[in-house]
C-alpha cells in the first residue's frame, strides 16, 4: 500500500504539474495576446500620434500663412487708406487756401466796390452841383436873353 500510496502521491504530483503546465501555457498564451493588443495598441498610438502631428503642423502651417497673408492685407488695406487720408488732407488744405484766397479777393472786392461807391456818389453830388449850377447859368442867360430881346423888340 506504501507503494500505491506513493504512486498515488506521485500520480497526483504529476497530474498537479500537468494541470499547472495547462495553466501556465494558458496565461503564457493569454500574456501573449495581451503582449500583442498591447503592441497593436502602441501602433495605432504611434500612428495616430503621427497623424495628429502632422495634422497640427498642417494646421500650424496654414495658420502662419493665413495670419501672414492677413497681416499683409492689413498693411496694404492701410497704407492705402493712409495714402488715401494724405490725399485728402492735401486737398483740404489745398481747397483751404483757395477758399481763403477766395475769401480776400471778395473782401478786396467789396473794399473797392465800396470805395467806387463813395466815389461815385462824390462824383454824383459834383454832377448834381454841376447840373444845378448849369441850370442857374441857364436861367441867368435866358432871363438876360429875354431882356435883350425885350430890349431889342423896344
């Protein structure tokens, strides 16, 4: 019975290894799939790494030179206007100093239409004074005229 129990021992002993082998091979085989996963899961980080990289890039890229092309739109958008403005100030000036030159020749003007007007109402009173003095003439020589006529028809 020794030699039964001993076997037993031995075929029990076996039997335990046998079933760990199993369990080992089960979780080596189990590890390996999570090994794999494991990999396949680091791949398709990489890649999507990668791709989100160049996608930033991408997008960096063409940001700089939609912010570039922009700013450059800024600057000519504004030296235009700038120039613009410029042009229009020296209008303004130059329309300025026409007016004024404008404002002194009707000041000039009025100037001189008032004094042709004191001159000629100075010229008008001394032909008033003229005519009046003519027409006392007149009168003096006709009145002398009729005497002498009168004197004459006598």
């Amino acid at each position: 019975m020794s030699f039964q129990l001993s076997e037993l021992i031995r075929a029990r002993y076996v039997l335990d290894l046998i079933i760990l082998k199993n369990r080992f091979s089960e979780y080596a085989s189990n590890l390996r799939l999570i090994c794999n996963e494991i990999q396949n899961i680091r791949k398709e980080y990489s890649i999507s790494q990668d791709l989100y990289s160049n996608d930033i890039q991408n997008w960096k890229t063409y940001l700089h030179t939609v912010d570039n092309s922009l700013q450059q739109e800024i600057r000519i958008i504004m030296d235009k206007y700038t120039k613009q403005m410029y042009n229009y100030q020296t209008e303004i000036e130059q329309y300025q100093k026409q007016l004024n030159e404008t404002n002194q020749s009707f000041r000039d003007l009025q100037i001189k239409y008032q004094k042709s007007q004191v001159d000629s109402n100075v010229f008008q009173t001394i032909t008033q004074n003229d005519l009046e003095a003519a027409q006392k003439e007149i009168i003096i020589q006709q009145t002398e005229l009729s005497s002498l006529r009168e004197q004459i028809s006598q």
